[in-house]
C-alpha cells in the first residue's frame, strides 16, 4: 500500500552506525520486491536475520491440474471444503494460471509455526472468522470482510478465535496494489477512489521478541514447503520503516459507485496485479434512471475468465447462489443474469448483494481439488424455468 508508516526505534539516516542500549549493533534489513526499484521497508533487527539452524525435508503442495483447457461455465460449492486442523494443509487451490493461484481454506486451528509465501503476495478474504495477523511490522486484528494484503517474502503467523474459518486466497506472482487510475502521481488516493488510506488498518502493537532458539518457519517456493529453524525469533524487531507492509481493508469500507443507468463492473475494482483485477460487489442504491434496468446486461468476456466468489446477501442476477459459492464464466462465452432476473430487478431501488470478483486475463486451470466441490451442470442453468 503506497503510503509512509514508521514504527519502533530506528535511526536518523540510512545505512549507518546504531546500536541497541546494549552497545550491539542494529541488524539492518531492507524488505521489498521488484529488486531496488519497488516498494520497500528498511527493518532493524537485534539479531541477523540470517542463523539458520537447520533445514527439514522438502514437501509438494504443488496443486494437480484436472482440466487444462475450458470453455464451460462452471460453478462451486466452497463451503463443502472440509474444515482441516493445519493452515498450510487447509489451503486448496482450485484456479492457476501463471499469474496466480485462486484458493480457499478451512484452517480450524492457528498456526504453531511461521509461514512465508517466497513466491507470491498473498490476498486472504475472511469470509468467516476472527483473529490477529502477526508478523515483524506489527499486529493487525480481522474480522469478516477483511481483506489482508500480505506482500511476498513475509513471514507471518495466525491467530484464529475460533475453529470455524473460512478463507478465500488469491496468490499472485506480481505485486498486488490498488487501481492506478485511483491515486495520483504520489500515490495518494484520489477524490473519487472508492476507498481512501484511513480505510486501510495498518499493523500495530510491534512486538519485539529477544528469544533465541527454535523457531520453524515454513517457506512456499515454486509448489514447495521449505520447513526452516532459525535461531532467533522472526519478529526480534525494534523499528522499521517505509511502504512495504502487510495491511487490511474491510470490504464494508468499499464505496459503491453508482449511476442513473446500469454501469460496467469496472467501478466495482478493489485491487489488482499483473493481468488480473479483483472486485468488490457492496450494498448500493440501483440505477434511478426512470426507465433502468438494474440487473446487469449480457455481456462476453472475451478478454478475461470471470470468478465470482459470493459473500452474502442476495445475489440480484442469480438464481439458487448459496454463501461460499463459485462461479467461472470462461472467456469467449457470453454470460448475463439467470431466467427472471431481468424483470425481478425492474423497478428495484437498492441491493444487499456482498461478492468478490476475481477476473483473470489469462485462462485459468481447474484443479483436481475444484472438481471435488463442482455444482453438476451450471451450465445450463441459464434455460428458462419451467
């Protein structure tokens, strides 16, 4: 998220001589992606965060590919993912691509060890579940509708409130960041951004561990879990600063942009990455043109594959769309409301639909574990009911 933060205890300039109150020097990290020209935090470590004490057998959860090619709308029942004890192991990829992985978990326990994503920058949606995000930038509490934007390379733990979680994981290969067209050239939020930075929950309450001794991280790199022991405690952090940090952002704190007449989902955009965009369907006044139409039109994706991830409420332009479930509209098929969602929209004046849209510009693949939760022939469910 591109806007200055400072924390903890750290020094005037860059680069130089500073000592903790014991005469130790400061470990001093620069945490960031895209090499030297992305964003970018400088981090001051009491121990090098480089004492590897030892490294554990390698393991895949590299997801196996069921459908390579598609042209079928497609739907998914997510809440019959069964609920799993371990985080790592709850998270199942259904959707890849080269740009990213489109997931979903049912962890019911925290995680007892450290995880990082080496690869990618992970979106988690909380659909279900509280909790506290922890990393060595600080603490970020969630709730439902958070969405925690956690950039690659950083290490984490989470502590769930409950057993009962519900997840939706987007990786993405590139860095994940709010729409240009809503900032200007420094990067602030613009007047007519649905969003603005004091939406946006930033970590707090940085805790500085000086423990030494075994500390498991586990680290995702190309499909594998690299299971690491360092010697010092991940978060043995006395300051940091910069733009490069973990955040959350409410999807209640979205503001719907609306129109006289029907607008394109465009307006609905919450984030994006390299060659896929991420949306955010919210409560919103209908179009009040006299004569709109507020169900969506029909519409072909050509350039894109369309996921809809349904939240809560009523989806005004489905039929039969129950919490937790996917739709995949591939592109080069066209897609609009199902039968009577036309005129049921007719003379409407507000919706309480709650979605998230993921739309890929490259075809996406089906996992092995997605066929597990398919809804049998969704693609006809677009003939007229009798």
């Amino acid at each position: 998220m591109p806007f200055y933060q400072k924390h903890g205890t750290i020094p005037k300039k860059r680069h130089v001589v500073s000592r903790q109150s014991n005469g130790n020097l400061f470990h001093e990290e620069l945490v960031g992606t895209e090499g030297f020209a992305g964003m970018s935090s400088l981090v001051y470590h009491l121990n090098p965060p480089t004492m590897v004490k030892e490294m554990g057998e390698a393991y895949s959860v590299k997801p196996k590919i069921a459908i390579t090619e598609n042209l079928k709308c497609l739907s998914f029942s997510g809440f019959e993912l069964k609920p799993e004890a371990d985080y790592i192991k709850s998270r199942k990829t259904l959707f890849v691509n080269n740009d990213m992985h489109i997931g979903l978990a049912a962890p019911t326990t925290s995680t007892p060890y450290f995880f990082k994503n080496a690869d990618a920058d992970e979106m988690i949606f909380v659909h279900v579940g509280t909790g506290t995000l922890k990393t060595m930038y600080g603490n970020i509490d969630f709730e439902y509708g958070d969405y925690l934007i956690i950039p690659r390379g950083t290490v984490y733990q989470i502590n769930f409130n409950t057993e009962n979680n519900r997840l939706l994981i987007v990786e993405s290969f590139s860095p994940i960041t709010t729409p240009k067209r809503y900032r200007n050239q420094f990067g602030q939020l613009l007047e007519h951004s649905p969003f603005c930075e004091r939406d946006v929950k930033t970590p707090q309450n940085m805790e500085t561990h000086e423990t030494m001794g075994e500390f498991k991280i586990n680290i995702k790199k190309q499909g594998m879990i690299y299971p690491y022991t360092y010697a010092t405690h991940p978060f043995d952090v006395a300051g940091w600063d910069g733009y490069h940090f973990p955040y959350a952002f409410s999807i209640f704190n979205f503001e719907p942009i609306t129109g006289r007449i029907h607008m394109p989902p465009t307006i609905h955009q919450n984030f994006e990455g390299n060659n896929f965009v991420i949306c955010s369907f919210v409560p919103r006044l209908y179009d009040y043109h006299p004569d709109a139409i507020p169900a969506p039109y029909h519409h072909s994706n050509i350039d894109s594959d369309e996921l809809l991830y349904y939240v809560d409420g009523d989806f005004m332009s489905r039929n039969d769309i129950q919490k937790g479930q996917i739709t995949l509209h591939p592109g080069g098929l066209p897609h609009g409301p199902h039968p009577g969602a036309i005129e049921r929209s007719i003379g409407k004046k507000e919706t309480n639909e709650l979605a998230v849209m993921i739309d890929p510009f490259k075809p996406v693949m089906i996992t092995e574990e997605a066929l597990g939760l398919e809804v049998n022939d969704y693609y006809k469910s677009w003939m007229a009911q009798k």
